[in-house]
C-alpha cells in the first residue's frame, strides 16, 4: 500500500515471493499524518 510506504523505514517491492527491490524511505511521515 502506497500510504503505508511513506511511513515505513524501509520499502519492499516483491515478486514470485522474491524480494526485488528494496529501498530507504528518506522522507518517512508520521501515522498520524496517513489519510484513508
């Protein structure tokens, strides 16, 4: 879920079970911050 990502440290992309990607989130904002 894209909104999630932008709280999370971390990113995972995934594929086939297989991690493919990863990457550090610079930009991370607060929970509270998430609209749903």
């Amino acid at each position: 879920n894209a909104d999630i990502a932008r709280m999370a440290e971390r990113i995972l992309w995934m594929q086939d079970g297989q991690i493919t990607r990863e990457e550090e989130n610079a930009t991370r904002i607060a929970a509270e911050a998430l609209s749903w």
